[in-house]
C-alpha cells in the first residue's frame, strides 16, 4: 500500500530540466520554497489518460486555481526533458509547468515509484496529485491500487474541489471556424470579450464544412457549442450572452 506523505516535507532531488538549449539544475527549493504548488505525477508524457485528460484539465483550470491561492501547477513523469518538452509543446499546455522526474529519485522519495517493466515502461511514477505549501504537504490524493492505470481521485476537479468546493469553473466552449471568415472573427472576439476561452476546430486544417453540417445541421461557419449547449452561429451567440446579462 503507499503511504500517504500528509505533513510531510517533499523529497530533496534536483530535476535537470532544459532552457535555451542546455540543461538547468532546479531544486525542490526552487520549486516549492515560499509558495502554494499542485503537484500532480503520472506515469508517462504522450499516454492516453495522461493526454486526454489529466494534463489538460489542470491546464483549462489554471486560472480558477490561481484565483484561489495557487502560485504554480507542476506535472510530472519519469521521462527525460527532451520527452516533457515536446509534450508540452505538443498539449499547448501553456498553463503547466512539465516537470522531468528523469530518473525517478522524486517519485521514488515519495515512495511512488513502481515497476511497469510489463508494458516496456521501466521504472515509472503511481498516478497522484498534491497540494504543497512551503514544502510541506497539505493533502495528497493516491490513485487506488487497482490493475492498470486507475484515474480517480488525482483529477484538477477533485483537488480544485478540496481546495474551494464552490470554486466557479470555466465554460467549455468549442468554436467551428474557417480560414477568413469575418463571422467567425466576430465570434471569437464576442467570446473573448466575456470572458470565456475556448477550443477552435478550424475546417481548413482539422474538420470539413461536411462534419459541421453532420454535427449541426448547418452549412455555415461559425458554430458555438458552450457547456454541451449548440448556440448556434456568431448572431445567436451574441443573442445568448443578453439573454445571461
């Protein structure tokens, strides 16, 4: 069973990540030291769950984290710098600082290190979150010791909510563009302007003006979708946004 660090102080490891080309030293003091972190570890950058899910939503929550006393949130994985750059870079995942756990000396400190030999993974980290401060920490939330890659409990929502349970979380918004489209400008610049970020799929590069008709029953572009919600093209979703004042 892995122990729960609660009260604990974070292992002491230096991390060789990359900047300008070279590698950096960064201590666990530079981490943690004077400020409030989310740390959450996974078992490797470019997996499924780690992808779709784990990393992304803690990307899209950053600001309500940051609203809510959080001075940095840090993803980690026993891979090489080379790996977690391109992994962000590839995620867009701007919001997160992508830690490398190289050689597994933090997940090991924090006795989560565990042997994946049997799918060619080697040495790699228990998927975990926690809540750091100065160092110490607050609350950790440990995957259940099941086979496979248990997703669970080390999810942003379910820190965000120890953290503030009525904490305001963002709207999902996906946007359907295409290249020179004024209308679609003008919704985008609608959305911005209250406040709410969003996913674009632009149909010249990742969907056609076939898919927007299949999922909307429209010829035309933009279409909005806000919380599961079609609103339709850049008129009606001006509309909506009177309707919520």
């Amino acid at each position: 069973m892995f122990e729960n660090r609660e009260s604990k102080n974070v292992p002491n490891v230096v991390f060789k990540t990359r900047k300008n080309d070279r590698f950096v030293d960064v201590s666990t003091d530079d981490i943690f030291k004077n400020k409030t972190v989310i740390l959450f570890s996974l078992p490797g950058a470019f997996t499924p769950t780690c992808s779709s899910t784990h990393l992304p939503r803690y990307n899209e929550l950053a600001d309500v984290f940051k609203d809510n006393g959080i001075d940095e949130i840090i993803c980690m994985s026993v891979n090489d710098a080379f790996v977690m750059d391109a992994w962000k870079e590839d995620q867009e995942a701007e919001n997160v600082t992508l830690l490398p756990d190289g050689n597994g000396d933090f997940s090991e400190g924090m006795g989560m290190l565990v042997d994946k030999s049997d799918l060619g993974f080697g040495k790699r980290s228990w998927r975990y979150s926690m809540l750091v401060k100065n160092g110490v920490i607050e609350k950790q939330f440990i995957e259940p010791e099941l086979p496979g890659d248990p997703f669970e409990v080390s999810d942003a929502d379910t820190m965000l909510n120890y953290i503030n349970p009525i904490a305001k979380k963002p709207k999902a918004v996906t946007i359907i563009t295409k290249p020179g489209c004024p209308f679609c400008t003008t919704a985008k610049r609608t959305l911005k302007e209250n406040g709410l970020s969003y996913e674009e799929i632009n149909t010249g590069h990742d969907a056609t003006l076939r898919s927007v008709r299949a999922i909307t029953g429209q010829d035309t572009v933009p279409q909005v979708f806000i919380d599961g919600e079609y609103i339709g093209g850049s008129e009606a979703l001006e509309a909506w946004f009177k309707k919520q004042a």
